[in-house]
C-alpha cells in the first residue's frame, strides 16, 4: 500500500501534496525545474470571467517569517485559461483543481460552468476569500449567507466537485464552514490569506500600492492550524490545509490537526523544488510515525478514540 | 537552465561607501551565458529575511567557475550577504531572466553602455562581451557622489568612460543624460541598467536607436510565477497585456514595456 494515497472528493491522489493557488502561475515556470506528474494535484491561479491585469506595484512586501502580497487576481481570463493553459496541462499525469474567482455571482457561475467541463479539471476551489480586489473575493467569504447562496448556486453548475475556499478573516470560522456544508460543498480548503500592512519608514506610507495586502508564510500557519483544529470537529467536509507549510513534518502538523491533504504556497518562491522535496520525504516519516497511510494522521489532535504512543524516533 | 546550488563565498571586498563585490564559487556559472541575467540568493537559513534577494551578474569567471555580484547592503538581507566571509556558502537559484542582446551591436560599432548607481554592475560582464564581439564601447556612469563611485578603472581598460556625480565631487555635475548631450556621443546600440527616471529619460532622448533597458522591480519568485513584478507593454498601456519583469525582462527593448 502507498503510504501517500489519498481519496477525496473528485481527487485520486497519488500524495496529498499540491501548490497552493496564486504561488505557482499555471505551473509553466515549475515545469522548467522538475515533472509536475510528481504532484499530487496543482491548484492553478484564480481564474475570472475576464482577463485581469491587477493592482499596481509593488505587489510584495516581506515581513517577518512572511510575505503579504496584492496581485489582485491576475489573470488572462477564463478563455485563455481554458483554451490555453489547462490544454498545455494535459501532457502531465495531474489533476487541477481550478480556482474560480469574481466580483459577481454570475462570474462565478459563468466561469464554474466553462471550467469544470474540461476533462484535467477535477475539482473547483471557490475562492470567496480573495483580500485583494475591490469587488468580490473576500466580500463572499466573510458573510455567511452570501456565501451558502454562492455555494449552491456553483454547485448547480459545476460539473466536479466544489471546495470552497475559507477567509481566515472572520469571527467565527466554524460559521462560515457550516454555511458552505448547507451550501452544499464537497470540502473545504483554508485559509486564505491574512489581511495585513507594512510601511515604509523612508516615505512613511504603505509598501505595497494596493496599501493593504494578504499575509502568508510560517506567520500564519499557527492560525491555519486553530481553525482547521476548530473546523474538521465541526463539520463532516474533508480539509485541504494551507498556510506556511515548508516540510514534511509540516505536513503532518496539518494532518493531525484536521487536514485531509495540504498545499504548499509562499514557500514555493523561497524554495522551488519544496513540493517534490516534502513528497520525497514523507514516506519515512510516515513509517517513522508508524502508520501505514498519511490518511491515518487526520484529526489525531482531537480523535479521542485514536490509539496512542506511535512516535518512536 | 535554472539550477539551486550551495555557492561558495570566494571573495567579499567592500568597493565603495555601502558597495560590495561578492564571487561566489559554483556550477550553475556554465549556465550564465548572457550579461544582464540575475540570481537570486536565499541569503540566511531562518526567516530573517525569508525570500530570496535577487543581484544582478557583474561578471562571469567560466574559467574558475565563479561569478561576481556588486550590491548595496541597504536592506536587512543585504546587510546580513555583506557579512559573508571566504568559505561561506550561500543558496543560489539561477541564472534567471533574459539579459542583454550583443549580437544587436555588430563588429566595428559602437555601443554606449549608460549605467546609474547600482545599476552600473551588470554592464561590465556586457562591455567585456561586446569587446570580445569587436564592437566599440563608451561608457557613462553615473553615481551619487564620489564615495559611491566603483569599477571605474576596470571600465576604462575596456573602453572610454565618463563619469557623472549628482554632486559634481567625481566626473561631471549632473545626470548621465547630460554628459551623453553635452559630449554628442554617437553609438549605433544602446544598453542601460539603472533608476527608472533614468531609463525613462534615455527612452525620450533616443526614440530611433536601439536602446535596450534593465528594469527593476520588487520580486517574489523570481521565476515567472507569483506575478509581482508585471508591467503594463508599450503597444497595449492601460490593457490586460502584460510582461514579468524577472522572466520576460529584465532587459526589455526600449518601448516594450511601459516604464
């Protein structure tokens, strides 16, 4: 038995390790470095109705153990993405998960329709936490009902299953969760990024030109790990964790805490060979950890009934 | 083809005030073929700082498999690569990004290489190239002040070489610009790296030369594919056409994109 494989909604698995949206384009750039068929999935950038060209810059801005970012959904629009870039990611042995993204409900449902009929498509990732862009995104993501209602509504189009998702930037996230398991969700994927700020001391005002910008890397992974801790006891969807994960043990962190699988995001730009580095390494850990299956690891942090004492460094 | 290596520190020389020039040992230097490419170092293990920096190529030692950088230690990761010592290695990824085309100049004509501070560096490796090439080099230099003038003498044993001081305490008083006006230097190619304003004003003073610019940009990846560094092109300026300045540029012929 592999010790990676994992089944989810729509997804057969080879291991449960996938870039995040955003953090690798549409995986052309990677591709120069190593064979994508490694991954277990590829979760391409947001996708819109119409191209985007996004904020001004700068775009980025370091902080400590972390980026915040404004891109603002660039993106060449939801013909190009299909007719260009999901047929050029034919030639690899990986499912997409394509993450659709909008400033209205008819974008969403107009881009969910198109893009979950290609046949590399294996899920849709509803992004209802984007914090970058005027309209939309995170707007979704932050009010319950609006984003049960969106939920719905793409589910009746979407050909494959529907992940949606979650803004860690809310109150209560096991409300927002709830309401897109009513919504009919297949599973969820969190968190998105962290609203946040740096300025400049020279010019006294914000680096980044869009002023604010989502917060990612290590910073944020403690965050992540609350909420999917919160959120897997709470609703019965699979999890894909992400949020400043760099290794192998990482990766079970966000198992034990809840996880079903995982995507690895900011760290791609420090590290461009981290996701095949972290498939190559956790099997032995896996083995170490003294289970059969990384599926076993998922919820330990809360499974009462999990038997104990497996660490046996 | 992009390589990561583990680069060892060969020589760390301070060359002016906050200047220095870094060689580093590796093989990812018979990857570098043009002038004007980039790496980009991850420069401590932790978080501090966590992304990669990236430095332009100042020269490449094919021979002794090493490569300079100049840099400005400004920043927090500048500061901490400038404390590297013979022996020390430091991550590498590269070399990244499209560089300067030579085969524009051909032999017998004359190039102006115009560089501005801390864009001054990669034009060295060009000069070098386009002399081996037989092409005729003219450089213009310009920097803050004296104290942050470097390389001036390397320059000049390629080729003639003017130097311009925002505050007059080296070479002439005032922009590059000026001294390119003011001397009527006729070139058939010119190459420049540099503050935008600079490159800008190159762009407008020389609307039917070739003119080939480097642009700076804050990075993420540095690969192509976090989108950071994007400009708007020249022949589609408020649309959805874009270029990426670390995998597309950074030299971009002048009028390609809009600086």
């Amino acid at each position: 038995m592999n010790s990676l494989n994992v089944s989810l909604p729509g997804l057969e698995l080879k291991n449960p390790i996938m870039p995040a949206s955003g953090c690798f384009g549409f995986g052309r750039e990677f591709s120069q470095l190593y064979d994508l068929s490694k991954l277990g999935a590829i979760m391409i950038k947001a996708t819109t109705l119409e191209p985007r060209f996004g904020n001004p810059t700068p775009r980025v801005a370091e902080t400590s153990a972390g980026m915040l970012n404004a891109i603002g959904l660039q993106n060449p629009g939801l013909d190009k993405v299909v007719n260009e870039e999901l047929v050029w990611l034919e030639q690899y042995d990986v499912p997409i998960i394509a993450n659709v993204a909008g400033s209205q409900e008819e974008d969403y449902i107009a881009v969910a329709r198109k893009i979950s009929a290609n046949r590399n498509v294996h899920a849709l990732e509803l992004n209802i936490s984007c914090p970058n862009v005027k309209t939309g995104g995170m707007a979704f993501g932050t009010i319950p009902e609006i984003a049960k209602n969106l939920t719905k509504k793409v589910k009746e189009v979407s050909e494959v299953p529907v992940y949606v998702k979650l803004s860690p930037n809310v109150t209560n996230i096991v409300e927002m969760a709830k309401a897109a398991e009513d919504g009919g969700a297949d599973g969820l994927t969190m968190i998105n990024t962290l609203v946040g700020m740096r300025i400049d001391l020279k010019t006294g005002k914000p680096i980044l030109a869009n002023k604010s910008g989502g917060l990612s890397g290590p910073a944020i992974k403690p965050v992540a790990l609350r909420m999917i801790y919160e959120v897997s006891q709470q609703v019965s969807l699979p999890i894909i964790g992400m949020g400043g994960i760099e290794s192998a043990e990482d990766v079970i962190e966000y198992f034990y805490a809840g996880a079903s699988a995982v995507a690895v995001g900011t760290a791609n730009f420090i590290d461009p060979f981290v996701c095949p580095k972290i498939i190559d390494e956790l099997p032995e850990l896996i083995g170490k950890l003294g289970y059969e299956n990384i599926s076993e690891c998922t919820g330990r942090s809360w499974n009462k009934f999990e038997k104990t004492s497996h660490y046996c460094s | 083809m992009i390589r990561q290596e583990q680069c060892k520190v060969i020589s760390q020389i301070k060359l002016a005030e906050n200047i220095y020039e870094l060689t580093l040992q590796g093989e990812l230097v018979h990857e570098m073929k043009e002038p004007g490419q980039f790496v980009h170092l991850k420069i401590s293990e932790g978080y501090d700082p966590m992304l990669r920096r990236p430095i332009s190529i100042a020269e490449i030692l094919p021979d002794e498999s090493q490569f300079k950088m100049i840099y400005r230690a400004e920043g927090r990761g500048t500061a901490l690569l400038s404390e590297k010592k013979p022996g020390d290695y430091t991550d590498v990824l590269g070399p990244l990004g499209n560089g300067f085309p030579i085969s524009v100049a051909g032999r017998g004509e004359t190039a102006l290489l115009v560089g501005g501070g801390i864009g001054v560096p990669p034009l060295y490796e060009l000069s070098k190239q386009l002399v081996n090439r037989g092409v005729k080099v003219i450089h213009v230099l310009g920097f803050q002040s004296a104290s942050a003038v470097f390389y001036e003498e390397k320059f000049a044993r390629q080729g003639e070489t003017f130097v311009a001081t925002a505050d007059g305490s080296a070479g002439t008083k005032g922009f590059v610009t000026d001294v390119i006006k003011r001397l009527n230097i006729d070139f058939d190619v010119l190459y420049s790296c540099g503050p935008t304003p600079m490159l800008k004003a190159l762009e407008n003073q020389f609307p039917h030369k070739k003119v080939f610019l480097s642009l700076e940009e804050r990075m993420g990846c540095g690969i192509g594919a976090c989108f950071a560094c994007v400009c708007h092109t020249g022949d589609d300026p408020e649309g959805y056409s874009y270029k990426k300045v670390c995998s597309d540029g950074p030299v971009f012929k002048a009028g390609e994109v809009v600086l």
